[in-house]
C-alpha cells in the first residue's frame, strides 16, 4: 500500500436515473476504500465523471427539443445529487464532455496516431434507410456469435463479455428494421499490436483478480480486433485531423480517459502535479464485471501507446452483477428501483448496509430480496449492532448519570473484552486490504454480537460495581464500533459519536485508534437514544407492489 491512492468508478451514463443495480458493484466499494485508505493514513482521492456522449444522448435530448449539452448537464446534475444523498464523496464529479477532457482525448489521439497506433480504413458500416443515419454500435442488436445470447449489442455481449465482431440477424432498434451497409472511413486502435505488452502486464500484475485475468488471456489468445475509436455522429469529442470532418470519438474511447483529465484537473486546482501524483499512487479503477474486456484490454494499451505517461491501474475490483427479486434489472422492461425513489423511503445507512453486506468481492451476481433487506436491517443492524450501542450506553446514562466509571471487579470475561478491543482493527484491516468489503463489515456484526453476549452474561443490572468495569469495556467497544463503521455508514458513525460525547473528526490516524482503550474514566457521555429505526413489513409490501406497478 502506497501513501498516495486514486479511486475511480466506472462512469454513470448521462441517460437516466442512477438505479440500486448502478450504485451495488462500483460506486459504494469504492467510497468505503476511499473512507478506509484515508483512516490508514493515505492521502486518496475519489474521482468520477459522467458519461455524456453517444448517440442515444443525442437522440433523447432531440426528443425532449434540449441539446445534448443541456441535457447531459441535466444528468450531471442529477446523478450528483442521488450520489451524495447515498453519503458517496466524490473529490470531483465532472463530464466526458468538459473542456479539460476533450483536450486530453484529442492529445492522446495525436500521440497514439504519430507514434503509429491509428490507422484508417474504409468499412461497411449499418446503415439505417428508414431513419437515415448510420448506426452506432448501441442501435443494432442481434445474436452474439460466440455465446448464442439474443438481443445483444453489436459492441458488447453482457452475457458473455465478449467484443464481438460481426452479430447475428442484426436490427435496428429504433425501427426494428435490417439496417444495410454502406462505405464510411474510420479510424482504428491498433489494439492487436498489443498482444504481448498486455499479457506481460496481466501477469505481473498480481493485484488483479486471477479468474478474471484467465480469461482476459484467453481473449488475447483467441486474437484481438483492431477498435474502432470513430463515429458518424455529432455529438462527441471531435477527430482533430483535417480529414476526418463529422467525424467524433467513440464513447469508449474518451471516457475512460476522464478518469486521468478528472485527477489533473482536481489536483491543479490544488497546487498538485496530477500527473506526477497519479504516477507515484495506487490507481483503483472499480467496475462491474460486464465491462472488463474495456478496462483489461483496451485501457491498458491506450496507456502502454503513449508511452505510459500515466501508469496502469494496479487495481481493478470487479464486481457481479445485482438482480432484484430475483429477476435481471432492466430499465426498458421497468423492472428496477431508483436510487432517489428508495432513499424517500429508508435511510441511506440502511441501503448501503444491505448491498455492502451482501456484495462479495467477485463476479458472482448477487440477489436484493426486499424481504431480506428487512430482515437484515431489523436482526443484524438494529437488533445488533444498534441494540448493543442503546443498552450500554443507556444503561451508562442512567446508572452512573452518563459519566464513564473507573472498571473494577476485573475478571477473564473484561480481560477478553479488552483484548477484542485490540484485535479488532488488524482483522477488519485485513479483510479492507483484500477488497472484501462484506467480510469487513460481517467481522464487525460479528464483534458488535460478541459485546451483546458479554454484556448479557455480565448482568450489570444486578451489582452496580460489577457493573463498572462491563460500561468501561462497552463504551470503549462503542468507540471501537463507531470508527470501523465510518467507511461503511457515515452518518450512523456520526450518530454514534455524538452519544459518545465526542467530536469525531477522521484523520489521518483514525484507523489507529479503533483497537485502542480510548474513552478513559470519567468522560461525559452525550445524549443517548436509538440508532435506527425498524423496517415495517407493510412498508415492504408496499414496495412489492410498486415494484410490480412500474
């Protein structure tokens, strides 16, 4: 682990609300690590951008009579809003469409072009005759001609992962209709040229998740194709060559460019080299698992053909999809739950809790069940790590007026309260360290459930100078609690802290301080009262339906 870090999530596309399957993968792991690694002690940051360019932007904001800027600003806007309503932090949440970007997009064309990774060519391209446009890849679906999957893209298989190069039974998605081909010039990314580089750099990076990169090399082994970086539309980063007028930049060739544009641009306003920084850190690129050929293929070699100015990214946690009630999220099909729409009716802490604790770090696809995420909230963060926070500190208030007592009476029990208390940091430090988010946080359950049986088998209702050395070890477990949960729910660590009677402020040293005896004997308590509330099943219910409704 570096002292510098840089965090990115793949890109929201400026198309539509952010839904619970956008937020479970990439969004909310990222911000935890980002929380975690500045608790260690990293200096790290978070960047993000959105994806503002490609033609179903600018056939939706024809639709609703805006421009494409206008309406990428719109969801801009809006993204930023349900992120941070989510307590997602961002340093910087800027555009594929900003100056800064379209800048460094057209620098990195010109320095792949004359060190000779572009090259053009003629192709036959879809061609729609009833709407009169060629078709970008995202408005002709068919057959993926490696898995059988229908209905798929002609960029991008989501069953398989693949890239394929030419669909079955192609259709036009605006009309339905056989689109035909016609002659345009393109411009292509060597990206077979790459071959070699890229397997080397997949091995020597063992950072990265190993099944993923087995079948990343089986794709260099099957053979790469040469990408096309061109589009015949409007809206986009423009081809700054002469002869490439109406031409723009495919989507996937800028945006994960932003990642770096974003950085610099953040850190310049800050007096920080960016590029410099971005060098000497940790880069974290976080996805799901449905765009891994993009950052495993072609991320890297765009890099690699500009002489790594900007170093590869030496993690890339890659997550599964979510289906909710056990059904694949799909927008068109209006089977999916907002983000905006969910956070009207629960808490933020409660849905980050929920994805967290069910999201492993892997490609595994993963279920929410409204029923489970009931239950859930209700037994293990309220039943247990709310319930022990109330009863212990409650029980402070109202047997020693709030003030910590001097422990007495000390037994095996205390001294096994103490030593959790000190193991707990490393164990959860391990788990953060691996990217296993989930275990982090079923470690600290687990470590909330061991004080409500030490506190049970206690019994300071009985004696009250027993009592005093079961408070002591609480509080200070409480204290323990509230700093591990930070990355995870701010706000309910916020909660926690001000019963405590302490002004919290994470620094640089924070982490340091979960595994050590920190509320000492006669500190003041603040005011005491429950955490969370519990989930109704009508409330449940209710969801069910609108879901149903949609």
């Amino acid at each position: 682990m570096r002292d510098k870090a840089l965090i990115t999530s793949a890109l929201p596309y400026a198309n539509g609300e952010i839904h619970l399957g956008h937020v479970a993968s990439t969004y909310l792991p990222a911000d935890v690590t980002t929380r975690y690694l500045r608790m260690k002690g990293v200096e790290a940051y978070f960047v993000c951008a959105s994806d503002d360019y490609g033609t179903p932007i600018l056939i939706q904001s024809e639709r609703e009579k805006k421009t494409p800027q206008e309406y990428s600003a719109h969801w801009n806007k809006r993204d930023l809003e349900d992120f941070t309503a989510l307590s997602i932090d961002f340093d910087l949440f800027s555009r594929t469409s900003s100056k800064e970007n379209a800048e460094f997009v057209q620098y990195v064309f010109d320095k792949l072009n004359k060190a000779g990774h572009i090259y053009h060519k003629e192709i036959i391209q879809y061609y729609c005759t009833i709407d009169k446009k060629f078709l970008p890849d995202r408005y002709v679906q068919g057959t993926c001609p490696k898995c059988g999957a229908k209905d798929q893209y002609s960029d991008l298989c989501e069953k398989c992962g693949s890239v394929p190069e030419d669909i079955i039974d192609p259709k036009c998605i605006l009309c339905g209709q056989t689109p035909i081909m016609k002659p345009t010039k393109h411009y292509f990314f060597h990206l077979k040229q790459f071959a070699k580089p890229l397997e080397s750099w997949l091995d020597s990076n063992t950072n990265l998740q190993s099944d993923i990169k087995k079948y990343v090399k089986n794709w260099i082994k099957e053979g790469l194709v040469d990408w096309d970086v061109t589009r015949d539309i409007t809206w986009g980063v423009p081809i700054p060559l002469s002869d490439a007028a109406g031409k723009v930049f495919y989507g996937w060739f800028d945006n994960h460019l932003a990642y770096i544009s974003t950085t610099t641009k953040l850190l310049s306003e800050r007096g920080i080299d960016g590029q410099e920084f971005w060098n000497s850190a940790d880069i974290y690129h976080f996805i799901g698992k449905d765009i891994v050929y993009h950052h495993y293929l072609f991320l890297p070699a765009i890099r690699m053909g500009i002489d790594s100015e900007y170093k590869l990214p030496d993690y890339i946690p890659t997550r599964g999809h979510l289906s909710l009630q056990s059904k694949k999220i799909s927008k068109s099909r209006n089977w999916y739950i907002g983000l905006r729409d969910f956070l009207k009716a629960y808490p933020a802490d409660y849905l980050r809790f929920y994805l967290l604790f069910i999201t492993p770090y892997s490609q595994d696809d993963l279920n929410f069940d409204l029923d489970d995420f009931a239950a859930r909230i209700n037994s293990e963060l309220i039943g247990n790590l709310g319930n022990f926070v109330n009863r212990s500190l409650g029980f402070a208030v109202r047997t020693f007026g709030g003030i910590i007592p001097e422990p007495a009476h000390h037994d095996s029990r205390d001294e096994e309260a103490r030593e959790e208390i000190t193991q707990i940091a490393g164990e959860i430090d391990a788990h953060m360290a691996l990217h296993h988010t989930d275990r982090a946080l079923k470690r600290l359950i687990k470590f909330s459930a061991s004080f409500n049986q030490y506190f049970q088998y206690k019994e300071p209702w009985k004696d009250r100078e027993a009592a005093r050395s079961c408070i002591f070890y609480s509080a200070n477990a409480v204290h323990s609690i509230a700093l591990a949960l930070y990355p995870f729910m701010p706000n309910a660590a916020g909660r926690i802290w001000r019963q405590l009677g302490i002004k919290q402020e994470i620094t640089s040293k924070s982490w340091n301080q979960l595994s050590t005896i920190s509320i000492k004997p006669g500190h003041k308590l603040g005011d005491v009262y429950p955490l969370f509330k519990k989930v109704d099943m009508d409330d449940i219910e209710r969801q069910k339906t609108a879901l149903k409704e949609h």
